[in-house]
C-alpha cells in the first residue's frame, strides 16, 4: 500500500505542477521540504474517522510553493452516498480508492439543485447526474476528476474508504 501511495502522491504532484506551472524563473527561494504521509499513518487517520457520516477530512496540507496540496482521507457509509456535487473552483481532485467499492458518475448535469449546506464546500448539488459517464471503480482504483465537473456516487457496495489529493492553486486550504 506504502508503494501505491507515493505513486499517487507523486502522479498528482506532477499532475499539479505541469497544470499549474509558470514560464521558467530563477529560482528565488531554497526548495521546500517533502512531505510523509506514511501507509500506517492513513490508515491510523481513517480509522478514527466516525463510521456514521460521509467524513472528508485533511490528513495534510502542503505549501508547495505558490499554491498548496492536501491529501483527505474519505469514509463514506453504504447507506449514504451522498449529493451529486461540482466545486465552485478549479480545484482538481484525485480519488485512490483504498477500501471498498461502488458506482462512480462523472461529467453530466447535476439534477434538481438546491441550497449548499453551511457545512459543506461550495459548488452546486443536486439529488443526481443525468448525461455522464457511469463507471464502477474498487480497491486500487485512482480517478481524476477536474475542477467545476460534476461528481457523484450513485451507489456503494458497502462502505468505502479512499484517499484525494487536492491540489489548492489559489492557496485558500489551511496547512495541516
């Protein structure tokens, strides 16, 4: 799993830095210090998330120089898949799926939108997706899902842990 996890972490952070890259500068500072977030340490954090509630929390948050990336750890019970949603901003997200499985519908349009909850992020929601692509994803599975697109579990095979990395441009995440 350790292996697995530093792929990801390294495929997102060269996803991030191509997408977010400025023509060439000197180099004006030193380079900033790697950060670990170790197998047994994510799966310590999942663990101690409450099992009765979707929980998306940061395990961590980087500075990596002009914008910021956080790795969450997700548990989602069976029984509650939740909204389809699209984020407000361009902030990507890499899904690696560490436990379980279920029916992943991306793209589309978000149906029957309503308010935002004040304890959830921005971006539209609605009960479900019409129009995108369907596709069931399982342990070991990594999806990137861009900025702005719609998202949305249709269903769950039973509850599900996974991972996102979020890579933050504009710097707005707090540092863990």
């Amino acid at each position: 799993m350790m292996r697995t996890l530093l792929a990801v972490v390294a495929f997102a952070s060269v996803t991030v830095s191509a997408h977010a890259q400025a023509p060439a500068a000197a180099p004006t500072q030193a380079p900033l210090p790697a950060v670990d977030v170790t197998a047994a340490q994510m799966q310590a954090f999942l663990n101690a998330l409450p099992r009765n509630e979707i929980n998306d929390l940061p395990v961590r948050v980087a500075d990596v120089g002009g914008y910021r990336v956080g790795v969450f750890g997700v548990f989602r019970p069976k029984n509650e898949p939740g909204d389809a949603i699209a984020h407000e901003t361009r902030t990507s997200e890499v899904y690696y799926i560490l436990e379980g499985g279920g029916t992943l519908v991306t793209g589309g349009t978000i149906v029957n939108p309503k308010p935002v909850p004040a304890n959830r992020s921005p971006g539209p929601r609605g009960e479900k997706i019409e129009g995108g692509v369907t596709r069931h994803v399982s342990k070991g599975d990594l999806i990137i899902i861009p900025g702005r697109t719609p998202h949305w579990w249709s269903s769950l095979d039973g509850d599900i842990n996974y991972m996102i990395i979020r890579p933050d441009p504009a710097g707005t995440m707090k540092l863990k």
